[in-house]
C-alpha cells in the first residue's frame, strides 16, 4: 500500500552512525541512545519543514539542552501530523505521535547535552527526505516501509512503557521510601516523647518512693525518740519512787521509834495539850479584848492630841505645835525616847504598838524556827504559790476577790503550819509593796481581806513593815556623831540598803520610802461592807497626829508626809472634816514653813505637792485607784 506523502528515510547501513545515533533502532538499545535519537529526529523534521509540501511540526522549548545541561527533566511532547491521501475523497487525518500527548513523562539527562548550533549538515547528511509525491513504489517496498515504520513504533510504544513503568516504580518506591521515612521519624518522635513521658514517671516513682522512705525513717526515728524518752521518764519515775518508798520507810522507822519513846508521856502530853488549849484560847480572848481597848484607846488619845494641837494653832500663842517639836518638848510628851544607845523622835504610844508588834512577830519567828528544825518539810512550793498570787493583785474586783480567796485558802492550809504561812505572807506582802508599779489599794483590799478571816496576820505584817520603813510607826533617828562613826553608818540604820559595798543613792531610798507609806495610807483608808479592817481610819488619823507631833521636817519626813496625804487624805476628810482641815493648817502654818527654812533644793518639788494638795483642795477629789474597776475594765467605777 501506498502512502502518499510520507518522508522517504533512506536507511544506511546498521553500522553507521550519525553523532551515536543509529538509523535502524535496536532492541537493547540504552535510554541515553533512545532519548539521544528523538531529540535528532526532532531537530532534521523541524528543518525539513520548509521543503516538504507536508508540515510535521514539533514544539520544543530552547531552554531543553540548557535544563538537561543542568540535570533537570525536560517533557518531549509530539503533535500529531495528517498524511492526507490524494485518492480519498473523504480527508483523513491520522494522528500519530512518537510520545502520546497526555502521557508525557519527565526524564532526567545528567550526561545528555544537545548543541543549539544552526549546522545540520550531518544530520541532513544521515536522513535524506525526499519527497515522494511523484513516485510510486511498488508493493514490496510499500509493505516493508510499513512493516518497519510499524516495527519502530512498537518498539518505541514497548521502551516508552517501560520507562514509564519504571519511572511509575521509582516514584512509587520513592513516596514509599519518603513515607516509610516520614513514618520512621514519626516513630521516633512518638518513641523520643514516650521515652520522656516514661521517665518523668519513673522519676516521679522514685521522688515518691523516696520521699516514703524518707518519711518512714523519720517516723521510726521519732517512734524510737518517743519510747527512749518514755523509758526515760519511767526510769527517772522508778528511781522517783524508790527514793519515795526509802524516805518513807526512814520516816516510818523514825516515827515508830520516837512513837516508843513517848508511848509512856502519851497520857500526860494529851492532859498537857488539853490545858495549853484551854489556856490560848483564854489568851486569845483576853488579847482580843485588849487589842479592842487599845484601839478604843488609841482613838481617843489620837483625837485628844489632834484637837490640843488644833488649839495650839488657832490660839496665835509663840508656843510652836508638832511640827517643831526639838523648841517644844514640854508640850509632847514622851516625844523623844532613848532607844538603844541612839536617839529616836517618836510618840511613846506608836513607840509601844511598835513594840507589841514587834514582839509578836519575834514569837511567831521563834516557834517557825522550832517548826522547821524538828520537821524536814520543804515549804518551797507553798511560798511561791503565796508570792505568785501576791504578784498578780491587780486593780479589778474579781482580781482582787479571786487573789484573797486564794491567800485565804493557802493560809488556812492544813498541809502546812499557819504561823509559817503567816510569816510568809507579811515577808512577801513588804517585798511587794516596795516595787513602786503596785497597786497599792488592790493590795489594801487583799490584806483587809485576809486580815479579817486571819488576825493574827495583821499585826505581822505591820511588824515587817515597821521594820522595812520605820516612818510607818511613825519614827525617825536622829543623826549624831556621838552616835554613829560615819554617815553610812547612820543611813544603814535608817533603811539604806548596801550592795557590793555601797550604800544606795538617797533617791532610790526615797522612792522606796514612799512606796512602803503609800500601801500604808491605802491600807488605813480601806473600808470594806460586812468585813472588818483591824487597822482602820482611826489609826490613820492616830498615825498623822503622832507624825506631826513628834517628827521633825526634812526631806524623809516630807516625802512621807506627802504620800500618806496622797493616799488617806480623802477618807480622812470625809471621816474628820473641820478637824482634818485643822490638820492641814499645822501642816501648812509649821510644817512646810520649817521645810522652806532649810532650803535644800531637793525638798521644792516635795514642798510644791504639798501645798499645792492643800490649796487646790485635791483631798475633796477620791484618789486614782481607790474604787476597783468591774471586772469588763469599763470606765464606770464602783465601789468593792
């Protein structure tokens, strides 16, 4: 069959070849021969295009040799020609591609490189078209064409598919390899943040197996602390009992022999007992009726003196009254004693209670003394329960109910001898009342409280703070070289303490000194319903009478003076009146002008108090203190 207008190829020998492309394809040929030939025939049909009444034409991007230079693919893409036959009447067009549009396929050349130069000259040389419109060509030749064209283009279609199956192959192999790799990296990611996860819990695991255990050692170790200390203290309980058990076992030998040698005098010490009760109690009561009279007494000669000097000074007359009593003696009786070699200013009737008082108080030291010696009882703890509740007195009703309460209770204690809690009493109630931040009408109240249950406490305490502060009797010492080798000497006498060798300073003495007088005008001046105070107001106004009859003005005086003012001098007015006025005019008229004639200025701001007490008229204001607050400390006062 004859095919109008196709290109004649005039094929050579198989051993030529034409720049490595041969004219006879074969079938091992390599993909760089393959694509080496197209690219040929792509440039003689191109060139041939411009002789040939038949256009075949062919796109091809210039910029293919540069990318295969490059290494990049390229895509050969074929259009289809027309072989139109002259002898049909109908225009067939058939379209015959060497790469079939739409499965165009991506190569990739490294080693290829394909010249842009114009000369073609060996390339027109090794394919010859010829036209062959006007020749016929015989059916043989006509067949063998055929055969051949159709023999390349099967083995094209055959090396086109399989370099598409094999480039299918290796994209495939490389989205496997790429996701087999993205798949790995995943895997490791996933690995890497389990491996972390794992061990922040293993770590965990372990903080916490750790800190149990920590946890248990220190629970065995404060378990272990627990029973060491338990085992000690029943050791130190154990040993504690034994030397219970071996002291009272010595106590009972002791007492059993002791029991032996008194079983005889059982009898007769019973009949002793009974009539040395008999006789105390008769004691007491004849005590009692005297102590009666004596304050009836006192009374009597105290309100006698205050009007015989209250006369002195409404009569003008040159006799001077109590405040000079060294230009006066024959109008103050018994105002100067000799008293163990010194000389003392005191009334012989305070002089006389002082000395009763005394003498109480030596009996009482006697008997404790005989009470400790043949007993060996420890009376640490009760005296510091009776100084604990002591030092806790405060200016509050309940305070003060609670605090008596106890010291009642304490005194009253079977457990101990009462003369030894008695003395324990009066020492800490006159250690106490030196410290000048008490409160001395709390203290007032609790010593009335206690003195009414306990007498015989009152006058022990009196007696120890006589001796504290003899200005409490009234009394002063006279200083005189005759007397005492040194000033020190004299101070010492007087109340001045010494430390380390040295005496204390005036103003330390002083303010001690007006402490002491303080609690004693709170303690006059209290008055409380349904109990009796043994040392009331009438022995206050004994105490101002005597003190300005017999003391001399000085600075001791004067400071005492001013407290006992601060502290009575309301009660007194309220009891006394016109009498008590009087009063304040020998202290005014004689007393302070005696202080101003000394002129130590030391005494101004006593001096200033003074006055100013007596002419501002503070003794009608009730003192700070005096009422007891209720137990809320609100600001309403009432009275205990």
């Amino acid at each position: 069959m004859l095919v109008r207008g196709a290109v004649k190829l005039n094929i050579r020998n198989c051993s030529q070849r034409v720049d490595g492309v041969a004219a006879e394809p074969e079938p091992d040929w390599s993909f760089d021969d393959l694509v080496s030939e197209l690219n040929e025939l792509e440039t003689r049909l191109a060139n041939s295009t411009s002789s040939t009444e038949r256009s075949i034409p062919f796109e091809k991007n210039r910029s293919r040799g540069r990318e295969l230079e490059n290494g990049r693919g390229f895509v050969l893409r074929a259009d289809e020609y027309e072989m139109e036959d002259s002898e049909s009447e109908d225009d067939d067009h058939v379209d015959k591609a060497l790469v079939v549009a739409g499965s165009a396929k991506r190569f990739t050349c490294d080693e290829l490189y394909l010249s842009d130069s114009d000369d073609d000259s060996d390339i027109v040389s090794g394919f010859e078209v010829r036209p062959c419109l006007m020749d016929e060509l015989g059916e043989v030749e006509g067949s063998l064409f055929e055969l051949a064209q159709e023999h390349q283009l099967r083995v094209k279609d055959e090396i086109r598919n399989k370099i598409s199956a094999l480039e299918t192959a290796l994209v495939n192999e490389t989205q496997n390899s790429a996701s087999s790799l993205l798949r790995v990296e995943k895997y490791k990611e996933t690995r890497q943040e389990l491996d972390k996860k794992f061990d922040t819990q293993y770590q965990r695991r372990i903080a916490e197996a750790l800190d149990n255990h920590l946890t248990a050692v220190q629970r065995d170790r404060e378990l272990k602390s627990q029973i060491e200390e338990r085992k000690i203290r029943s050791d130190a309980a154990y040993e504690e009992a034994k030397r219970k058990v071996a002291f009272e076992k010595l106590q009972q030998e002791k007492a059993k022999a002791e029991a032996e040698a008194k079983l005889r005098a059982a009898e007769e010490a019973k009949r002793e007992a009974e009539r040395k009760a008999a006789m105390e109690a008769k004691n007491q009561a004849a005590m009692e009726a005297e102590k009666r009279a004596a304050v009836a007494e006192a009374e009597k000669r105290a309100v006698k003196e205050a009007n015989e000097t209250s006369k002195r000074v409404t009569s003008g007359g040159t006799r001077q009254a109590a405040g000079h009593p060294t230009d006066t003696t024959s109008s103050l009786p018994n105002a100067e004693t000799k008293e163990y070699g010194n000389i003392y200013r005191v009334a012989a009737s305070a002089l006389n209670l002082e000395q009763g008082r005394l003498q109480k108080l030596k009996e009482l030291c006697d008997r404790n003394q005989e009470i400790r010696s043949s007993s060996n009882k420890d009376y640490t703890r009760h005296e510091g329960n009776i100084s604990r509740n002591i030092r806790q007195i405060r200016g509050v009703r309940d305070n003060v109910r609670s605090k008596a309460s106890e010291l009642i209770k304490l005194l009253k204690d079977p457990q101990y001898p009462q003369s030894i809690s008695i003395e324990i009493f009066a020492k800490k109630v006159v250690s106490y009342c030196e410290n000048p931040g008490n409160a001395p009408f709390a203290s007032a109240y609790v010593i009335v409280l206690v003195t009414s249950q306990i007498p015989l406490a009152m006058d022990i305490l009196l007696a120890e703070l006589h001796m504290a502060c003899l200005y409490t009797v009234p009394k002063h010492l006279l200083y005189k070289k005759s007397a005492f080798q040194s000033k020190e000497a004299y101070f010492r006498s007087i109340g001045y303490r010494e430390a380390d060798g040295k005496v204390e300073s005036t103003e330390d003495y002083l303010k001690r000194l007006e402490s002491y007088v303080k609690v004693y005008g709170a303690l006059v001046q209290t008055e409380t319903t349904n109990v009796q105070n043994f040392h009331g107001l009438q022995e206050g106004w004994a105490w101002l009478a005597r003190f300005l009859n017999a003391l001399p003005a000085n600075q001791y005086t004067a400071v005492t003076l001013n407290a006992f003012l601060q502290m009575a001098g309301f009660a007194l007015f309220r009891r006394y009146k016109s009498q008590f006025l009087k009063m304040l005019n020998v202290v005014s008229e004689n007393f302070l002008v005696d202080l101003k004639s000394r002129n130590i200025p030391e005494l101004t701001k006593t001096i200033t108090e003074i006055q100013t007490y007596i002419e501002d008229k503070k003794f009608l204001q009730e003192p700070e203190g005096r009422s007891l607050q209720s137990n809320l400390l609100s600001n309403v006062y009432v009275n205990y």
